[in-house]
C-alpha cells in the first residue's frame, strides 16, 4: 500500500513533448536495440516483450521481428565506396548520436514499467542530452551550409567580375577587329589600285618597247641626213658665242684662226669662223665609235638638259661630260669666266644650268644623236675625212658656204681645192653623206691633186690636229 501513496514524479512537460514528437517522428521500436549481451542482464526484457505498453509503442508497421538483434546504422554508399570522408565522418556521427537517443528513449520507457521516479529522471536526462547532441549537430550542419553558400557567393562575386574584365577584354578585342577590318579594306584597295597601276605601267611599257621597235625599223638614211643637217648646224649655233666670248676677253681671233689651220687662204675675213667651227667639230668627233645607241630618250626631250637631270648617268651625260673636257681649254674657261666652275661641276658629273653650257649641251646632243642612228641603219657605216689640198668633188663634198653666197664652181683654168674639213662625211652601205669643207680657188696648172678621200672605219683620230694651247 505505500507504493499506492508515492505519487509520481512527472517528467517536464517540454521534454515529454519533445520525445513525443520524436517518438512520432522516428518511429522507434523499443524493442530490439540491445544486444543479446544487454538483454541477459535485464530479466524484464520478458516482461517487456510480452507487455501491452511494450506493443503499443512498437512500430506495428514493421513486419520484421528485430528482437534479439542490434540496429547497425549504415553510411551512404557513397561515403563506403570512397566518397567525401569528411562527410562521411559527419553522417557517421549523426546515426550514433540517433542511436543514443533511441537506447534513452528505451530506458525512459522502461523507468515506467515498473514505475520509478528516478530512473524517469535519470532517463529524461539522458534523452535531453542526446537531443542536445542531435540539436548541435543540426547547427554545425547549417553552419557549414551557410559557410559554404557564403564561400560560394563569394567565389561567384570573384567570377563576376573576372566575367565583367573578360566582357570588357571581349568588347575591346571586337572593335579592334572591326578597326582590323577596317584596315584591312582599306589595304585591299590600295592593293587593287597598285595591281591596276602596275598593269597599266607594264602596257605603257610594252607600247614604249613596241613604238622603240617601230621607230628604229623606221630609221632611215633620210633620217641620218636629217640629223647630219642638225648636227652641223649646232656645231655652227655653239661656235657663235664661243667667237664672242674670245673677242669680249680679249682674244686675237686671226691669231687664234691661225693657230687652227695655218696657211689658209680666206675669202673673206668672217670665214675665219669656220677654223673654229673645224676645231669644234674635231674635238666632238674625236675617238667617236660608231654604235647601237637607244637615242629615243634623248630625242624625245624638247631640253636635253632635263635629260641629264633626270638620269646623270647615262651615256648621254657621260658623252657631254668627255666632250665638254676636251672642247673648252681650261685657259678659255678662265679667261671667259674668271673661274674653273663649269669645268669643275662637269668633272664630278654636274651639269649647270647657265647659257653656256646649255648650248654645249644642245650641240652634244645632235652629235649623240648622230653616231647612234647612224649604226642602227647600218653596222657597216663608215666615216672618211677629206685631206687639205684636195680637189672638190660634188659627190663626197659640200662647201661650207652653201647658203652664204654660193661658191661658183667654174669648170676650166681654175678650180676648187679643199682648205680644211670642217664636219667628215659618212657612207652607208652605198650612200654617201657628203662632208662639209671649206674651198678656195687655185689654178689647174700649179694644182697637185691628192688622194681623192681616205676612208677609215670609226677611228678618225689620224686626220684631227689639236692645236696646241687649245
């Protein structure tokens, strides 16, 4: 009767509803968690398993009998076959700290039947304890969860941005693309245009080979006297200033005629101009070696002097060079100058651009002119010279004074005899281009005729006398 008067003692009404919602929850059954060892030294284990509460609060949906057997927690598949061993650990500690709390739960159940405060007690303790675990390791689960979402929104700003430099990057290296793309039509352009030009050009050029070709097949003799007439006459136009340039420094021109050709009988004392034109004439054609030459270029040009200016070393320029030496004295320089400039300018392969010199040039030129026509007509081309003393004949000769007052030339007691050559004459092929000499009359009785022409191929330096001082 006094176990009727002990009243009970009851458990707090938190914990009783936290392991009612618990015991909902899992759904635990209070039989079984122990293992054989456990349930020798509890003789109640009988009495527990044969008890209504006991059946009440076992989980009737379970068709499996887990009497005598122990409850082993088992880890994922994936924690057994390798997976994350930190996660592994963490659901390792979960299971044991739900088994704890369901043997506590079972001791609480069993502080009941018999009743006994307390056990009760001592029980509830255990079960709060283990509720606490399991609440503790709901919050370091949650806590890595959010250190984990915080890592994660961290790493996702760091993609962000390194995503919005990348857009950036991209943005930049499109219109640098575009600005490629841009050049690059540009070029192409320019390549077609050079490709036009260059198409042209070459046109341009073979018309140029093919008018060259045309014209040299259309040289004829006709066009070597042509250039004979021009080059005579330029040697004239050249001796004028020349003359004058003597007179206004101071030069004894009978003297200077004289030390040209001596001994020579002038109609008149003007023809003396035609020593100089002689000696002009001399220098230009001496050592001159008739030769192939594209004569073209220096034809073409109103001013020979653009010539020169445009290629300095031609053969044209080189040609004016030599002849330019040798025609005007360093002496005549001086005393026409009071300089050596012009002389100085030629002789490093300048050409000025004074009057003089221009003349000079313009002469060069038709005597240039002259040698190269006269190869690409014929190769065989030759050139002969007429000896002083020799009698006129009309068909290698022409006075000098053709135009200027004819020389009548009377058959009978008197005839015409050669004074001085003043330009040689030219054969090709059966053509003959007469030379240009100066006559004078004497009479048939007292006249020893000479050989009639000397005919030398090229090399005319026999027959030119350079006079000395000049």
């Amino acid at each position: 009767m006094e176990c009727a008067t002990v009243k009970p003692v009851k458990p707090s009404t938190n914990i009783s509803e936290i392991v009612s919602r618990f015991a909902k929850v899992c759904r635990l059954r209070s039989i079984g968690v122990f293992s054989s060892e456990n349930q020798s030294h509890h003789p109640q284990n009988i009495c527990i398993k044969n008890a209504p509460f006991c059946e009440d609060v076992s989980d009737k949906t379970d068709g499996t009998d887990m009497v005598g057997e122990k409850v082993h927690p088992q880890p994922p598949i994936g924690v057994l076959n390798g997976g994350n061993v930190g996660v592994g650990v963490e659901i390792s500690k979960l299971f044991d700290v739900v088994s704890a709390l369901k043997a506590a739960y079972v001791e609480l159940q069993k502080a009941h039947i018999p009743y006994d405060p307390d056990k009760i007690v001592a029980a509830n303790g255990l079960v709060v304890t283990q509720l606490e675990a399991l609440c503790k390791i709901k919050r370091a689960y949650k806590e890595k969860l959010f250190s984990k979402a915080k890592l994660n929104g961290s790493r996702l700003d760091c993609v962000k941005k390194e995503i919005k430099v990348n857009e950036k990057l991209l943005e930049k290296l499109k219109s640098e693309v575009k600005a490629k793309d841009s050049e690059i039509v540009v070029l192409r352009q320019k390549l077609e245009d050079l490709d036009s030009g260059i198409k042209r050009l070459a046109e341009k050029m073979r018309q140029d080979r093919l008018e060259k070709k045309n014209a040299r097949r259309a040289l004829n003799v006709s066009d070597f006297e042509n250039a004979f007439v021009a080059a005579s006459k330029s040697v004239h136009d050249f001796a004028r200033p020349l003359i004058s340039l003597m007179k206004a420094s101071g030069w004894d021109l009978d003297q200077a005629a004289k030390s040209v050709e001596d001994e020579v009988f002038y109609s008149k004392r003007s023809d003396k101009k035609y020593a100089f034109e002689a000696y002009i004439a001399r220098r230009m054609f001496h050592g001159m070696s008739l030769e192939s030459l594209d004569v073209h270029d220096v034809m073409r040009l109103d001013d020979p002097m653009d010539g020169l200016i445009e290629n300095p070393g031609s053969g044209f320029a080189k040609f004016c060079r030599e002849k330019y030496l040798l025609v005007v004295h360093p002496s005549m320089e001086a005393s026409f100058f009071g300089n050596l400039d012009h002389r100085k300018f030629v002789s490093i392969g300048k050409h000025p651009r004074t009057p003089f010199y221009q003349i000079f040039v313009k002469m060069a030129r038709w005597v240039w002119v002259l040698q190269g026509i006269a190869a690409m007509i014929d190769a065989e081309v030759k050139v002969f010279s007429v000896k002083r003393g020799s009698k006129f004949s009309c068909v290698y000769m022409e006075s000098v004074e053709d135009g200027e007052g004819k020389v009548a030339l009377d058959e009978g007691d008197v005839s015409h005899i050669v004074q001085f050559m003043v330009i040689p004459g030219f054969r090709i092929g059966d053509i003959v281009v007469k030379s240009r000499v100066y006559l004078s009359k004497a009479s048939c009785k007292n006249l020893a005729i000479p050989s009639e022409l000397t005919g030398i191929r090229l090399s005319i330096v026999s027959f030119y006398y350079v006079p000395a001082g000049w």
